[in-house]
C-alpha cells in the first residue's frame, strides 16, 4: 500500500507538471484514483497492493500463495494480470506496466479458503488400478479434482493428467509428495500453458 500511495502520489505530480501522458500512464491514473484502501489491516483480498483495483490470476503460470507474485498492467480490460515471478511471459513487459505484489495472509478466513488451479503430469508404470490409486492419494488430502484422464500404449509408461485445486504452495508440495512416493510413480511435474 506504501508503495502505491507514493506511486499515486509521483504520478499526480507528473500530470500537473505535463497534461500529455501516454496510454499506459492514463490507465495506471485510472486505476490508482478509483484505488480505495482499507481502514483495517484485514483485507477482502487474497492479494496485498491490488485493493479496489480489477484483476485476474494469469493462466500462462497460476501462481499458488506461497510463491513470490507480480503484477502486470493488461493493455485490456482485465485489469491486473498476477503472475508468478520468473514466468517466461513477463520477461519482456515494460518496467512501467510492473507493479509489486504479495499474497495477503492477513485475509479472513470467514468461509472455505480460496483454491486455486494446477495442471500436473504423472508418469508411472502401466499396471491396473494405478489411476485409481493415484486420484486416491489427492482425494485423501481433501483435494477437489477439477479433471483427470490417462493415456497409456503398450510399452510404456502411463501418463496420468490432473487438474486439481489447492489452497496453496504448502498443500501442492505435500501432495506432490505423496504421490511421488508411490512406488509405480516414476516422475510429477507441475505444468504449465507454455509448456
């Protein structure tokens, strides 16, 4: 909230000072004016710095709370795209559509926690029962399995895909552990759109 209140407060000087401002600049105004900041420290956001502001969690990464975040201006009318930082998609954005973010771990709590989406690959070793197995080992950790399939030929090992939705980092890792030490699991992967 520091950060975005000096940065208001910069961009505000600049506009008095020059009345042209690129397209970029005019959207950031925008949506720095509208920004309403919380009189409490418990925000209805998951994420810190984007209170009152549009945005969506970019699908290119799907960030998970525990990972370190960005924020990204969208040219659209999305608003902020969040995206998880080190992703392939933002190497090249310019430093001026870059905003700093966190997630909120101050967050009520108030109903179920938020989920959130993650594709991963599983390859084992063709045998019956091995797909059951491992929907098994997600079901047990209350995870909701959003898709699953299996594609296996003669010869090789299975490769079992699954859209599941966790809470965040902590609750993957464990996960991914359990499956991983299964003994037919011969590699789990996280996988992402730009794979």
């Amino acid at each position: 909230n520091q950060v975005v209140n000096r940065w208001r407060d910069i961009i505000k000087s600049e506009q008095q000072e020059t009345s042209t401002t690129n397209e970029t600049e005019a959207e950031l105004i925008a949506q720095t004016q509208t920004h309403k900041y919380p009189s409490s420290p418990i925000s209805k956001s998951p994420i810190a710095g984007v209170e009152g502001m549009l945005y969506h969690i970019a699908g290119c990464c799907k960030p998970l709370p525990g990972e370190a975040i960005i924020g990204v201006v969208g040219r659209s009318s999305k608003g902020l795209a969040i995206h998880r930082q080190g992703c392939n998609n933002i190497e090249n954005v310019e430093g001026d559509r870059v905003i700093p973010v966190s997630w909120n771990y101050n967050h009520p709590d108030n109903s179920r926690p938020p989920t959130y989406p993650v594709d991963l690959q599983v390859e084992a070793i063709d045998r019956v029962g091995i797909f059951k197995d491992v929907l098994t080992r997600v079901s047990d950790q209350h995870i909701n399995i959003r898709d699953a399939g299996v594609k296996t030929k003669f010869g090789k090992p299975a490769l079992i895909s699954l859209s599941i939705e966790v809470r965040d980092r902590q609750q993957l890792e464990y996960t991914l552990n359990q499956i991983k030490n299964m003994s037919d699991v011969l590699n789990i992967r996280r996988v992402h759109e730009i794979d």
